[in-house]
C-alpha cells in the first residue's frame, strides 16, 4: 500500500501533456527585467544603476531583510533603468533593465556540464554559498533556502523530504528536471542532509511519474556505489493524491507525523524542499552558479503536441518573448496561469517578467475557467471532505460572510493552505476559497497583533 | 366536595402571597440602577443600528450620550443635526450644529476614460478581486467595481451606473454613515463636506503613480502636476504623492482650480448653471442653430411645393 496524506484530498485529472517533452534552452532576449522581488519577504535593495555594465551571474541586488535573497544578472550588457514595472498581477515592483550584449560569464561560476559528486565538508560554507546565490524554494512560496536549512537552535530535523510529487496538473517542469538531471537532484540532496546534520533525506515523487521513480533510485543507488555521503538517501513512491505537494501533507505522506496549527515543519523535525531547490542547491554549491534560471512548462489542452514545451528560460525574460519564442498564443485560450490549473495566477500582464518560482505558461479555453452560477450550499460536504486540513470550508465562509472572527478563529481559518479543494468540489459552485483566503488574511492580522501587545 | 376546592384555594392564595413578597424582595437586591434619560433619548434616534456613530447600536449610542460629559464627542450621523438637536434637549443641553457630511466616490474611471486591459472572471467582490491582483484596468489604484460599497449601504443610497462601471451616491438618501468607506479596499470613498447649497469641489482620483503612468492608465486621472495648488487662493490644495486632495475646511467653492485642471480631474458638482464655463453655454448656440439649419431645409423643400400649387 502505497503512503500519502491521511486526510482530504481530490483526484483531478492530471494532464501531464507536456511530460515528453524535453528540456530546451531558451535564446536570450534583446532586454530582460529582473523582479527585485521574487521571493518570499523584503524586496532586495538594487545595487546597480542605469549605465552599469554587468556580467551574468553577477549580484544586483542584495537582500534587506533576514526573510529576503540575493538577485543575480541573468543576462551579460548594460543596466539601462532600475524602477517600477508591472508583474504579472499588475502591481508595481521594482524591476533592473538589463540591455543584453553577449554573452560574458561572472568569474568563479563553472559553467560545464561536469558531474561533481564529492561534498565539500564545510557546512557554514555551503550556507554561505546558497545564501550568496540566491537559492530559493522553488516549489511555490520561494521562501530563501538557507533560512530552511538553518534549523533555529533547540531543534533538529530528523528527516529532509524532496518534494517530487507535482501534484499540480499539467506541469511537468519537475518531471523533466527528475528525468534529465536526477544526479544533480541526488547530489544538492545529499548536500542539504549533510548540512542539516546527516538526517536522511526521503525523496517524494507521486505514482504517475513512474519513469521519474525508476531513474531516481537509479541515481541514487549508482551514487551510493561511486561515492561518499549518499547513504540515507531514499526515493518514495506516493499514492496520487492532490495536494500532496503541500508542505504539511507531505509531511504526513512521508512521516506520518502532523504539523501543528500555526506551527513550522522543523517543530516536528522535517525539513521540506523542492526537487528544483535541490538541483539549485547542486549548482549553487559546486557549480558557484547563482540562482538566474529555471525550467517552465508551456502547456495547455488548446496547444497541439508539437508546441507543448518545457523551456529552460533565464529569470527576467518577459512572458509575452516566452509566449511569443513558443508560437504565440493559441486563438481559443481565454485564460493563461503561471502556475498550476489550482494554485496558479491567472496573468493579468503578459509582459511581466520571469521570476524564480515561474513554473508554467498554462492556456485555459473559456470553458475550461468558466465558474458556474453560484447556488445555495445544499449541505453536501463535499468540501469538508476535500479539505486536506480537516477544516470545514462549508461553515468558515459563513463566518466569514458575516464577519465573525472569534467563530473563524476558534474554526481554524488560518490553518487553510489555499490549495482550492474545496472549491473544486463544491456542486453548487460557492466561492469557498475566494471568501476563506480573505478572512484567512484577516484572521491572521488580529493573530499576528495580539503577539506584538 | 366544597372542602377540597376551599383547600386548594386557600393553598394558592398562600403560596401566591409568599412567592410575591419573595420576588419583591429579589427585585429589590437585585435591582439595576438605570438612567431613564437612555430610554429618552433612544426614543430620538433613527434606530437604524448602523454603527456610523462609532458605538454598537442606537442603545449604546444612547449611553454613550448619557454618560459623555462633552456633547461634540456624539454625533448620530443618521439623524443629522436635527436629532442631536432633540438629544440635547432630553438632556437639557445644549449642542452645535456640525456641518453635514456626504460620502464622495473619487474615481472617475468609466470605461470610456479607463480601457480594460484585461477580463476578471473571479467572484463580483472588490475585495476578493484587490486581494488576487491590480484589477482589470491599467490604474491600480482606481474602482473595481464589484459593489462591496452598493452591499454595505444600509440606505440603499449607493447603486452602480451600469454605463461608468461608478458606483453613484444619492446625496439625499447618504446619511454619511461611513460603512461604504471602510468596505472599499481601495479606499476611494471618503466623507466630505456637503457644502453650501450641496455644491462641492473635490479631486476625483486616487491614483498615487507618476503622472505619465496615471494619465496613460486613465484620461481622467490626477497627474500631481500641482497647478491647482498654484492658483488656489486659500491655500487648500496639496498635492502629496502625484496626487492633490483639496481640504474641504479651507475650500471656498472659487472652482479656479477646476478650470486650471488639465485633466479634469477635479469637480466641482451641484453648482448653478449660470456659472458654469464654455462647455454648456457653447453647445446650445450649436443645437439652436442646427435647429435653424433643419428649419430651413423644411422651408426650402416647401417651398416648390407652394409653386406647383
């Protein structure tokens, strides 16, 4: 019997279009624009100005905060503007225009294809270097990496879990990366167990990626022969189930032991990280080589097989080139996500740029994104059901309607992970998420107030 | 037979006396000392509970008066001047007069002078829609026109115009009660003045990006080009953020400022025809003499008519 989360859950259809499709490598544009804010916390602090000549790779802005990251050139030319420019939801961040000339290579950054298998032993040094490249959660949030892997003192992780369960539908950017750069996965794994304190390192991935399963425990088993520092390092197959990608439930597929509310994953000593972070994790450490790209999908049941692709695109292309690069976009789609069909952002700017955590270019046809008229909850269930956090999404969006926040408290709102179980199962088309992430975000501030007093 | 029923009366009769002095005497102990000047002044207010006041509903408003030693500190939104002129007198003080007030909607974003840029097809709530990004126009500062203010309204004194997208207040039905200000996530609605004679002059937009960013996103919007501010003689404008807020405290109703406004930005509403600027003056020469033109062609094409007759 295979493991996964044990309660909640839906099982939507999962389109892995693109999973054949290999890795390509996106040509540089004439001009990218690099977010300052492509993490999770502080916005960085710019360091170059317009005129600066700058290499790729090379830092251009640092992080202002402890929650913040370092941003990388990803492009080699000349820093044309640094101000505000839209990002996909149409907000105004600070982006650094960079005019591209070349293509000229930061010194110290190894760009060949050389597998290095041997782990250097410094651990305040590997921080160091995953700290000064940029490293970020890739699996969504882009939470900075060395803040994951600095455990606060008093606790310990007992187990590192890769996330390669792309629960998502249609995405298939970390399946690519499994299949054509499982080594690389194994080694930045191996890195962060050694530097969380040599715990063992469980590597997620869901039941319909066998393919990724074999090559994975492949890796893994061809290292454990070659070299040192691999051992406890294991591929888990995981039931099909979404949301098993979400920190908590992972924790549960692969520990069996549950997160409390409001808590961190170290308070019950798991440590959880993407299988891309891993292959950033890799490349940060014994390439010297900053976080400045990263794999997407271009997908959607509107494209035809020929122009589905997965695209290694460097961070600050606009989305519009990328759109543009893969064959425009198609006449029936009336949607396009970055992200999943479930947690993903619709785009509201296609001429927003790629960030760290972009995973998708997703085409949706009206049918597909049209919301049925909203009726009365018929007290089904279903989305109590569904809820992977055992919450009832049914009873908060009552609360929440009529502002009852001492009721939506004591009913756990803040523990929602905004995955839309709820509603994707909901028959009478109630806006359960759209009404609970509010009053979620509200719950949270009263929350986060009455700690401050 | 008669015994029983003289038994069973007298037992009642007894046991009613007892339990009546019992429930005098826990009414006594327990008796809440209230000042019926509440209940006198509860009777004054609209009963409306809407919380504009600042307190949990007509009783605790009511209270609230009762006990304030200071009778600026209440103010029944609802019941305007009138009503605390009434409160005063229960209470046998005296009040001034405040000026009233008017919720004012300061966008003025319609489709024409703001273009989408994209479709929203989420949940019709601003609030949902703010939270998921900037909205379906280029300003993301401006209304997004779900109505959360047209739902929060206890007077129905706001509606949608279908053809601006705007939300509009009725001036006569808003009772400045302020619940449309705090339901608007992009705090667009503010309560103003309403002014002698309900004329009003106020800068219809929030937009706090640069002016070239603005007026790409909107025709409308305010630039913060600060020529307002320049010609105001009583030194009510600011422009603050590329955005300029006229105090309504200082403004005197010149509306020279609304005639320096490249954009139009600032409106001056309620005010007499005769005064109004060019615009309207100029457009009914042109209806009278198309009016003209129209008669004549009548004239003319009667006129061979007349001939053949």
């Amino acid at each position: 019997m295979m493991k996964t989360f044990s309660i909640g859950g839906i099982h939507p259809s999962d389109k892995k279009i693109s999973k054949d499709c290999n890795i390509e490598i996106l040509p540089v544009p004439a001009k990218v624009y690099i977010s300052m804010a492509q993490h999770l916390g502080a916005p960085a602090t710019p360091i170059v100005k317009a005129g600066d000549s700058v290499k790729v790779g090379q830092v251009i802005a640092e992080p202002a905060g402890f929650i913040s990251a370092y941003v990388h050139s990803s492009v080699s030319g000349t820093v044309k503007s640094v101000g505000p420019r839209k990002d996909l939801a149409g907000n105004f961040v600070t982006h650094v225009e960079i005019e591209t000339e070349g293509d000229d290579w930061a010194e110290g950054i190894d760009c060949s294809d050389t597998l290095i298998t041997e782990i250097p032993e410094d651990n305040k040094a590997i921080l160091e270097k995953i700290k000064l490249n940029g490293v970020v959660g890739l699996g969504g949030a882009t939470f900075p990496a060395h803040v994951k892997l600095s455990p606060p003192p008093g606790k310990k992780a007992d187990c590192l879990i890769l996330n390669g369960a792309e629960c998502e539908p249609y995405l298939t950017s970390d399946y690519r990366i499994m299949l054509e750069r499982s080594k690389e996965i194994v080694i930045g794994a191996a890195i962060m167990k050694q530097v969380l304190g040599g715990c063992p390192a469980v590597i997620g991935i869901e039941e319909n990626k066998p393919e990724a399963i074999r090559v994975m425990s492949d890796a893994v088993a061809e290292l454990q022969k070659t070299a040192r520092g691999y051992d406890g390092i294991s591929v888990m197959p995981l039931k099909k189930k979404y949301p098993q990608g979400g920190e908590k439930q992972l924790i549960d597929a692969v520990m069996k032991r549950q997160v409390k509310s409001m808590g961190l994953p170290i308070d019950v000593g798991a440590v959880v990280q993407n299988v891309a972070t891993s292959l950033a994790v890799y490349e940060a450490v014994q390439k010297n080589m900053p976080l400045i790209s990263n794999v997407l999908t271009v997908t959607g049941d509107c494209l035809p097989m020929d122009r589905q692709h997965n695209y290694k695109f460097r961070i600050g292309m606009p989305l519009s080139y990328i759109a543009e690069y893969a064959g425009g976009i198609p006449e029936d789609a009336a949607k396009i996500i970055s992200g999943g069909p479930m947690m993903g952002k619709a785009i509201a700017e296609l001429d927003a740029s790629t960030v760290k955590g972009s995973s998708s270019l997703l085409y949706l046809t009206a049918a597909q994104t049209m919301r049925g008229t909203e009726s009365a909850c018929i007290r089904c269930g279903k989305c109590a059901e569904a809820c992977p956090m055992g919450l009832e999404p049914f009873l908060l969006q009552k609360y929440a309607r009529n502002g009852m926040m001492d009721e939506l408290e004591e009913n756990a709102v803040q523990d929602c992970i905004e995955c839309g179980c709820c509603l994707y199962s909901c028959p009478a088309y109630i806006p359960l998420l759209d009404i609970i992430r509010i009053a979620k975000g509200d719950v949270i501030r009263i929350i986060r107030g009455r700690v401050q007093k | 037979m008669t015994q029983t029923i003289i038994w069973t009366i007298a037992i009642l009769t007894i046991l009613g006396m007892v339990l009546a002095v019992v429930l005098y005497l826990v009414a006594e102990k327990f008796k809440v000392e209230e000042d019926p000047r509440i209940d006198d002044v509860e009777k004054v207010l609209p009963g409306a509970n809407c919380g504009g006041c600042g307190q949990a509903g007509c009783r605790a408003f009511a209270q609230f008066c009762v006990e304030s030693e200071d009778m600026d500190k209440c103010f029944c939104p609802v019941g305007g001047n009138d009503v605390m002129q009434q409160v005063a007198a229960v209470l046998g003080r005296t009040v001034a007069a405040k000026e009233p007030m008017v919720a004012v909607v300061r966008c003025n974003g319609t489709c024409e002078n703001r273009p989408k840029t994209n479709e929203y097809g989420g949940y019709q709530s601003c609030r949902v829609k703010a939270a998921l990004y900037s909205g379906d126009t280029g300003c993301s500062f401006g209304c997004l026109g779900c109505g959360d203010c047209v739902a929060a309204c206890q007077f129905g004194a706001i509606e949608m115009d279908p053809e601006t997208g705007l939300p509009v207040v009725d001036e006569e039905k808003c009772t400045a009660c302020g619940a449309c200000v705090k339901a608007c996530p992009k705090n667009i609605i503010e309560l103003r003045n309403k002014g002698r004679r309900n004329m009003r002059v106020y800068v219809s937009c929030v937009n706090r990006d640069k002016g070239a960013v603005a007026r790409k996103a909107c025709k409308a919007a305010c630039i913060g080009c600060g020529k307002c501010a320049k010609v105001c003689a009583f030194d009510a404008i600011t422009v603050e953020n590329n955005i300029a807020y006229i105090d309504f405290t200082k403004c005197k109703l010149c509306k020279k400022c609304v005639a320096e406004c490249p954009t139009g930005a600032i409106h001056a509403v309620n005010f007499p025809v005769v005064n109004k600027p060019a615009a309207p003056v100029a457009a009914k020469p042109v209806a009278v003499a198309e009016a003209k033109s129209v008669m004549n062609k009548v004239e003319k094409s009667n006129e061979p008519v007349k001939k053949e007759e």
